[in-house]
C-alpha cells in the first residue's frame, strides 16, 4: 500500500485569510506598498494543499513543498478577504501536483501550480539528526 492511495485526483482544498499589513510587502520593505505579498500569497496555497491531503496520509507522514511554478495577477490591499484554493490534479508514488488559484472577491489574482512530497517524519528526523 503506498502513501498516498488515499489521495484522489479532484480532491479541493481551500483556505480563506483577511489580508492584515503582516502579509504585505511593505511588511518586509518599509518602501513598498500595502498589499498582499506573493510569497504570503503562495504560503498560503501551500497550506491549501497540506490541508486537504494531511488527514489521508498514514501517521508519522507529512508533506513539504518541493515546486511552485505560481503568477501574482493583481494587488489586494489590506483588508480584503482572500479566497485561496487547491486542487489534486496528479499522484505520483510519492507527491502530488495541485493546481492552485487565489481570488480577491470575483478577480482572480494569483494561479498556478504547487508540487509537495511525502516524507516520512521519522526517517526525516533522523537524517537531519532533529529529536
């Protein structure tokens, strides 16, 4: 039985966030603007997709990022609620690619693609000598 045969082409994942000045670029560069970030905005499709499929994967294994291949499509200022969602569109024996798109109310501003892996927290742990 492989780790992720649970894990179906189709399956959707969501995350929904209010844009707070934490999460814009003028957060990490006092000269830019007040708008939501691309890497927050890809942070946050990553967690789209860690959500749906973490509760069909065997205990003792998580996924991590191993590709983002994302556009940022237009700017959200602070306040604006986020929509951000993922879908399962491949499983490979060991990691799923997931399109992903986030959306400011009808305006679609960021889409692309996000890729994840399955590790082992065990053998990861002790690889990394992490206790």
């Amino acid at each position: 039985m492989g780790v992720l045969d649970k894990v179906t082409v189709g399956l959707r994942g969501e995350k929904i966030v209010t844009v707070t000045h934490d999460m814009t670029v003028q957060h990490f560069l006092s000269t830019m603007p007040a708008v939501y970030s691309t890497p927050i905005m890809i942070l946050h499709m990553e967690m789209a997709g860690t959500a749906s499929i973490a509760p069909l994967l065997p205990e003792g294994h998580v996924s991590v990022g191993m590709g983002v291949n994302v556009k940022h499509l237009a700017a959200t200022p602070v306040g604006r609620e986020v929509k951000i969602a993922s879908k399962v569109v491949e499983v490979a024996p060991r990691s799923v690619l997931f399109e992903v798109e986030a959306w400011d109310g009808d305006r679609k501003i960021g889409e692309g693609t996000h890729r994840r892996g399955v590790v082992d927290m065990t053998k990861f742990e002790k690889r990394f000598g992490v206790s």
